[in-house]
C-alpha cells in the first residue's frame, strides 16, 4: 500500500453526530492469519483481512520466502501452505518488516527454527529504534543466532538454528513473545512449554485450536501451552472481526462529544481486547455489547456507545496486558475529564512506536493540561471538555499511529489547531480512519509532503 505522505491540519471543533460505522478489520488477527496459513499445509482461506501498510508488509515478506497467496476479491485472499519449515529465501537476502512489531516478533518466530535461512532484518525508522532483546534472547534458546552480537536493535542478521529444540517458558504480558515461542517451538524438536500466569491475547490459540497433533492448552490456576513440535499445522478458514483498538477511538470521541451517539458494527470483544471497555464502563461510561456471537473461537458483536459524564479514570497495572494499544486515546479522556487520572503499571509503553508516555505528555500539554510521569505512574489533572481554540497542537514525525489519532480527536473535541506530521503512520492500522470521522462531522485538510 505504501501511502504517500502528509500532514493533517485540523482547525474546527466537532459537532454531536448520530451515527452507524463499522471500523477496519482486527490487525493482530489479520496478520497472524497469514502467517499461520503459510506454515500450515494445503490452502487456507482468509476474509475480512485488513489491507493495511502492516498487513501488506506481511504479505511481502511471505511472497519473499516463496510462499504463494492470492487475492480473490477485496479483502479475501487464499494462502498455499507448504507446511513447518517449508519457507525459503536467499542467502543474506533483506526482509523488511516497516512499521510492524507484530510481524517483526511473529515471522522471527517461526524462521529462527526453519532450517536454512539466513537474513538481514530490518524495520522503518520506527521500529529500527525499538528494543528486541526479549526476542533475540528467547531465540537464542531454540539456537538461532543474531549478528551482530549484544546488538538489539534493527537491522541484525539472522541465522536459524540447526537443531532447533523445544523450551520452556514462563510467559510475561507480551502476547507477541508468546506467539513468537510458540511459532519456534512448533518446527522444534521435542516439546515447548509456555506457563502464562497473566493472561495476554489469545489470538494465535485460536486460530490454531483444532491441531490437537501440534498444540494442547490446559487452563487450571495458570494456562500452560505445550507445542509439540515437528507435527504439522491443517489448514485455516477464517474470517476476522473488526478491530476493537480502533473502534476505541470512536468510542472515546463519542463519549466526551455532548449529545452524540454511536453504534459500531461487528467488533471483536475478545476478552483479551477489550480492558478499554471494561475500564470506562467502571468509570460510568454508557457502554454496551450487543448481537455477541462466536465465530473461529472469537467473540464478536456490536458496539453501542453514548455520550455521558465520566469519573476520573483510575487504571491499575492490571489492566495493562488488555488495554495496551488505547492508552493514547485514554490519556486524551483523562485529560476532558474534571478530576485527577492514574495509570499504573504501564512502563512498556515507552517501547512502543514511540514513548507513548512522554510524546502524550507534549500533546496535553499545549492545550494546558499538567500531568507528572512516575517510574511506572502516569498522573493527569483533567479540565473537563475545554475550549483550546486559542491553543495549537504540533505533532512531530514519530511514526506512531496511535498518537495521531489521539491528537486528532484531542483537537476534534477541543477546537484546538492542530499540525499532525506524517499522518500516513495511520494507514498501518487503520486506514478507514480519516473517512470515518470525516463522516461523523470532523474537519480537517491534508497537506502532501513533496
């Protein structure tokens, strides 16, 4: 897709709206559909898949390792599996992951224990800035190596292992380590055991529940998962849910914008995805699930949303693990919601796309919003809904999707200027976005960077 490159402008406050959309296809689900399809055997079927920057990045990568996919119709597609340890690619040859930490985590994954691949790996500006170390070292477990050495950043060679062999491991709150282990284990030999005391996102599970030959789960006091290792993967029909990380966004305009209403079609509601909700709705958010069902082991339903007073938000550390890709937007609600907002146990934020803690923390604060950042503690003294029409809003390039869309609801709801660099990092993710909300009533002019 490779959008071309722009700036937002946005300069007029939004008025209330009444409103039915239905937000992009779930990214995680999306990429990891491709990635399982390619290793399983014989076709798999995907639809609704997003056809964003970072899903077309996963499709490059795979046709790059000779894996045949095929695009039937928008948003369908067809992956020719060629089973475990089946991808191919040329010596010292490059594999570009762009903006995504997704597939950076999930494909090293999987090629660490296919025989044979030697690579060079890299991201965009953003994710070459990002730590890897976690990663590399579970890798080097399997016996994979990453040249050069004690280095954890891309770009880095990688060399698979030559006899990879089964771990065990004790999950944190990452889902894309989990996923990645248990892509390495699965072309391993013997077992890999993974322990998860705290539960992450449960999408790679699901999809490959139903491999009772390559992947047992068992849920007592903690979940273990235990692959067993060179067995091999059936093929995948699935169609993914929309995405609940951005539905969030929408949720938020509509809660904070006076008299306005929403209802968004056909969202995940994993219970791994959805401690946005969970969270506000504990703060007196007027939110509701509707039309819920279970389709390819995921829940999915509607989602209706109104505007209504809120408290102060109050997140404990446990709501991390579920709600990591919509603190942006939450730091924006705090900051249009009178009272005093704590966030606990969110230092991880600070690598991802960016340090989402301090570049927020610029944000609010040209519209006059004080906060204090702590070592694991994220304090906002809301205003309540202001006008900032007398303030402007400068976000610089720092390839995050999640704070444009943070600053451009920020400024929709507060009337503030705003400059938006580089707002193409949305397409990533989410490139229904702009036509939403000009739909429901923002104004805003894109400005091409020559």
């Amino acid at each position: 897709m490779a959008a071309k490159k722009f700036n937002l402008l946005v300069n007029k406050k939004i008025f209330s709206f009444n409103k039915i959309i239905e937000v992009d296809p779930d990214k995680s689900i999306s990429i990891r559909s491709f990635l399982i399809g390619a290793i399983s055997q014989n076709i798999s079927k995907a639809e609704n898949i997003l056809e964003s920057d970072d899903v077309i990045s996963t499709i490059k990568c795979l046709k790059k390792l000779g894996v045949k996919i095929k695009k039937l119709k928008r948003k369908k597609y067809v992956i020719h599996g060629n089973g475990m340890g089946s991808l191919r690619l040329k010596k010292n040859d490059k594999l570009i992951f762009n903006n995504s930490g997704t597939l950076a985590r999930l494909l090293i994954g999987i090629l660490s224990t296919t025989p044979n691949i030697q690579a060079f790996v890299s991201g965009d500006h953003s994710l070459n800035k990002r730590n890897m170390k976690s990663l590399i070292n579970l890798m080097e477990k399997f016996g994979a190596t990453f040249l050069p050495k004690n280095k954890f950043k891309f770009p880095l060679k990688l060399i698979s292992s030559d006899m990879p062999v089964g771990i065990k491991y004790k999950a944190g709150i990452s889902a894309q380590l989990k996923s990645a282990v248990m892509f390495a284990g699965l072309n391993s030999y013997g077992n890999t055991t993974i322990i998860e005391h705290q539960k992450s996102r449960d999408h790679t599970e699901n999809i490959l529940k139903g491999n009772n030959q390559s992947i047992r789960i068992k849920i007592n006091e903690n979940k273990t998962i235990k692959i067993l290792g060179k067995n091999y993967l059936n093929p995948i029909q699935i169609k993914v849910p929309n995405d609940p990380s951005s539905a969030a966004f929408f949720s938020a305009l509509t809660l904070l914008n006076r008299n306005s209403k929403l209802k968004i079609k056909n969202v995940g509601l994993n219970p791994t995805r959805t401690g946005f909700y969970r969270l506000l709705k504990s703060q007196g958010a007027k939110i509701k699930f509707i039309n819920v069902k279970k389709n390819n082991n995921e829940l999915r339903g509607d989602i209706l949303v109104r505007n209504c007073k809120l408290k102060p938000i109050f997140a404990s550390k446990s709501y991390y693990v579920n709600t990591t890709d919509e603190y942006p937007i939450l730091f924006v609600m705090a900051a249009l919601t009178k009272g005093t907002s704590t966030f606990r146990g969110i230092r991880d934020l600070a690598n991802k796309e960016s340090n989402r803690i301090t570049e927020m923390q610029k944000v609010l604060k040209q519209i006059g919003i004080t906060s204090k950042i702590y070592r694991d503690k994220f304090i906002i003294n809301g205003k309540g809904l202001i006008d900032a029409s007398d303030k402007q809003i400068n976000v610089p390039n720092l390839g995050d999707h999640r704070i444009c869309m943070s600053a451009f609801v920020l400024a929709s709801l507060t009337g503030a200027r705003a400059k938006i660099k580089n707002f193409e990092t949305v397409y990533t993710s989410s490139p229904s976005f702009l036509n939403i909300m000009k739909k429901l009533g923002a104004k805003f002019e894109i400005k091409k960077i020559s």
